[in-house]
C-alpha cells in the first residue's frame, strides 16, 4: 500500500555532521524527498534544530527557557530555508510555510494554504516549530500530520527501527517489525516526545521509523513496504 500524503520529520542532525550542515547530507536527503514525490506522493517535512540550537543541549548557556526555545524555532527555519534550496536545486516545488512570522523567507502557516500546496504538487517544509515554548518539532510533526490529514509520520533516524534496547551498546538487542502504541508506552521504548506521541496514539496515526542512512529506505517507507519498524493500534 502506498501512502498518498506522509509526513517525513528529520531531525537537524541529519543535516550535519556536528554542527551546521553538511552539504553532502542537505543534498542527498533533498535527492531522496524528491524520488518520493516522482512517484506521487505528497510530502510535508518538519525538520528540528538539533545541528544549530537545542534547549536541552544547551541548558549551561544561561538562556532561559522560552528564550532559548524561541531561538531553536528560528534555527528550524534556517534548516528550513536550507532544504528547500536544495529541493528547488534539483526541480522540486516547494513551500516553507512557518509558525513564526517571517515573510521575507516563509510563507505563514495556514492549513487550507498548505493544503493546496499539496494539491499541486509541491513538497511543503513546516518551519518554527509548532511557535510556541516547551513543544519539540516532534510535537509539531504529530500536530502538522494530523492537521494536514497526512496517512503516516516518517521518522527518520539513524538505526533501522525500534530496538528493546540500544543496538548500538548492546549485541542482543531485539527489533521490533511491528509494535503497538500500548507496548511502546509499557516499555519505555523511545519513539517521540510524550506530547507528540500522545497525539498519535490518539488520532491511531502510525509512525514507521526507519534509517535515513540506507539508500532507498525512505521511498520504501513512503510506500508502505517493510521498512524499520511501524508503530500502531
């Protein structure tokens, strides 16, 4: 099964190797959104600000909370802006449609508009966050895929699924092919925020994650073959 609309969250790491970007990384992950929307599928992006600024990374700077929340909303439109000229670079139309005001680089946020972006073909990149304090990108990804009526959230990441415990520290460690939301919240198993995945739980919006490192993972995951692990009721 094919999805129509997914919703792709990427964090900002993905974008870099430390801090900033990696150009090499921003190009690729464009090459591989634009293979999704080749084969007709609608894609809306929230991408997170963990390559630039993190409130949790960066709690000994002093910054209070809003404060420093607000500046990793504005990173995620500099991400945003970013990779949407990398998309366009390649043929792609796009839209970065922000919750933070910024006309000079973002069109604002509304549904109905975004919606019609999609309608016509163009990869929709929702840029600052969810505009509020206290609410990650992953937040914002549940709440935009929601909104938009997107049939799944993909999760990029940088192992192939969901592990009992982390593969990278343990040999035994077991994937999950398939989970439920319940299992996911009984365990502990770290998927997304509570908040967002909250959300999801809710509204029974699957999640799959996969790894973006794997060469066609993404193009697999958007139509609907067996790729990481997919989370749902």
């Amino acid at each position: 099964m094919t999805y129509k609309r997914v919703l792709l969250k990427i964090s900002g790491e993905a974008l870099a190797s430390g801090f900033g970007f990696d150009y090499d990384k921003l190009h690729d992950i464009a090459a591989q959104i634009v293979e999704v929307r080749n084969a007709d599928i609608e894609v809306v992006i929230v991408v997170g600000a963990g390559n630039i600024w993190r409130f949790r990374d960066t709690t000994e700077s002093g910054i209070e909370r809003t404060a420093s929340d607000a500046m990793g909303m504005l990173a995620t439109i500099m991400n945003s802006v970013a990779l949407q000229s990398a998309l366009e670079k390649i043929g792609a139309q796009t839209r970065v449609c922000s919750a933070i005001n910024v006309p000079q680089l973002a069109e604002p946020y509304l549904r109905r508009r975004c919606e019609r972006h999609l309608e016509k073909g163009r990869v929709v990149i929702c840029a600052g966050g969810t505009g509020n304090p206290y609410f990650t990108t992953d937040s914002a990804a549940a709440l935009r895929a929601l909104e938009l009526s997107c049939n799944v959230i993909l999760k990029a990441s940088n192992v192939d699924g969901i592990y009992d415990k982390d593969p990278n520290k343990s040999k035994d460690a077991k994937k999950y092919e398939t989970v439920s939301f319940q299992e996911v919240i009984e365990k502990n198993l770290k998927v997304m925020d509570q908040s967002a995945f909250s959300l999801c739980r809710e509204q029974n919006l699957p999640i799959v994650v996969f790894n973006f490192g794997t060469k066609g993972a993404l193009l697999d995951a958007a139509m609907g073959k067996k790729v990481g692990t997919l989370v749902k009721d």
